[in-house]
C-alpha cells in the first residue's frame, strides 16, 4: 500500500498512526471472534518466556489489533511506506525495528534479538516479509528462534465477509460486523545451532503449519483461501 510523497507526507505522519488506531478500533469492535488453540498462547505468557509470533503478511491488520496493549516488538520494512506503519505500531504501544531483506536486513534482527533477549518482549514477525512470495516462510524468523532460544507461535485467522487490497499477497480487511475465526497453532522450537540443511528443514516446518492454520480458519468460512474473494469491495494498493 503505497502512499504519495509530498508536502503533506509530514502532516500524514502525524494524522494516520492516531486515525488508524481510532478507526481499527471502531471496525473490530462490531466484529464476532472465535478463538482456537488459545492453550498454546495462555502456556507460554504463564511461563514468563518471550515468545515470536510469526503470521503470513495478508493476514496483518487484525493480529496487530489483536496483539495491542501486550509487550512486542515487531520488524518493519525499511521503506518509506514502512515509516507509517512503524508510528502505527508504536502508537498501540509496539517497540519497533526497521529493515528487509533488501535494506538493513541483518541490523533489524540484531535489533529484534536485543530487544527481546534485554527487554523480554516478545517478538512479532511477517513470515513471508514485505515482498513474498506471498505465504512462503523466510528463513529470518527461524535465525531469530534459534539465536533467542524462543518459541515461534503461529497465528492465522479468516473473516465470513472481508476486503482485499490489490497487494501482492492480497491483504484481507475484515468488513463491518464480520464473523473472524482466529488460530494459534502449537509453537515451534529452534534450536542455537543450525546449518543451512537444518535451517531450510525449519522454514519448511514453519511454512507447513502456517500454511495449515491458514487453510483450518479458512474452512471455517467454507472456503479454501481468501485468493480471488472480496472483488466487490477490493482496496486500492501496491
């Protein structure tokens, strides 16, 4: 999702983070949840021990919502659209990094593993990053199991009537008073030492759950996937 720069690019950065909040709270307040696998998250925040939630990129808008008022800490894109994403987050109380796997991609998981090892937040990662493929693990939340020593939490969920952005992964918005049906899935331990066989045999563990949580919230709704739903009421987008 892109947004113009200009003369009003500094005015946007101080009107949208407190807007969206506002406006995400109004939209999920008249929505209906149903949540499963709520065992795994209530045993891991009663063993005090951070963990990482990792959820594909379609997927953003309500597990940022949902995570609100927790102590995270989330990786945000370096780009220009990521300035906005990060005073976002930051203002539903997020601590945040900045990179990609183009720009400052090793600077912002040195920053994730200090955050979370120092400051005992838990983490919160796009498991498919901020340019896909879209649901298709990337090895960086596996290096930040590994060199944390905690957990990855799997996060899915889908909506009975929602919104697609023309986005590469078409991110799902769930509209007014829909039915959401969220998943956590068993955690994922990592261990410190891993070669590159070893590494590539977690992404594609990784990959495999959350791909089936995806596939579990979806036929819930009777459906598939959320790919090609939404035409109707599509948004604007990269």
């Amino acid at each position: 999702m892109a947004v113009k720069k200009g003369f009003l690019s500094p005015l946007l950065l101080v009107v949208a983070p407190p807007l969206y909040s506002l406006l995400s709270r109004l939209l999920f307040a008249t929505c209906r949840v149903t949540s499963h696998g709520d065992g795994y998250l209530t045993e891991l925040e009663g063993k005090g021990q951070p963990f990482i939630a990792a959820f594909w990129h379609c997927a953003i808008f309500y597990v940022v919502h949902r995570a609100r008022g927790r102590r995270w800490v989330a990786m945000v894109s370096a780009s220009a659209d990521g300035e906005y994403i990060a005073r976002i987050l930051q203002g539903m109380g997020y601590a945040t990094v900045r990179g990609s796997r183009s720009r400052s991609g090793l600077s912002a998981l040195r920053g994730m593993i200090s955050a979370m090892q120092q400051e005992r937040l838990n983490g919160a990662i796009v498991a498919d990053g901020s340019q896909g493929p879209a649901r298709r693990a990337q090895a960086g939340v596996i290096l930040l199991a590994g060199k944390t020593g905690n957990p990855i939490l799997p996060v899915a969920w889908a909506a009975d009537r929602c919104w697609l952005f023309r986005s590469w992964d078409r991110t799902v918005l769930p509209k007014p008073f829909a039915r959401i049906s969220l998943h956590h899935g068993e955690p994922l331990p990592v261990p410190e030492q891993l070669d590159s066989e070893a590494l590539e045999a977690y992404r594609l563990e990784l990959e495999k759950r959350l791909n089936g949580l995806y596939a579990q919230a979806w036929l819930d709704f009777g459906r598939e996937s959320h790919d090609g739903l939404g035409r109707e009421g599509e948004l604007s987008g990269r």
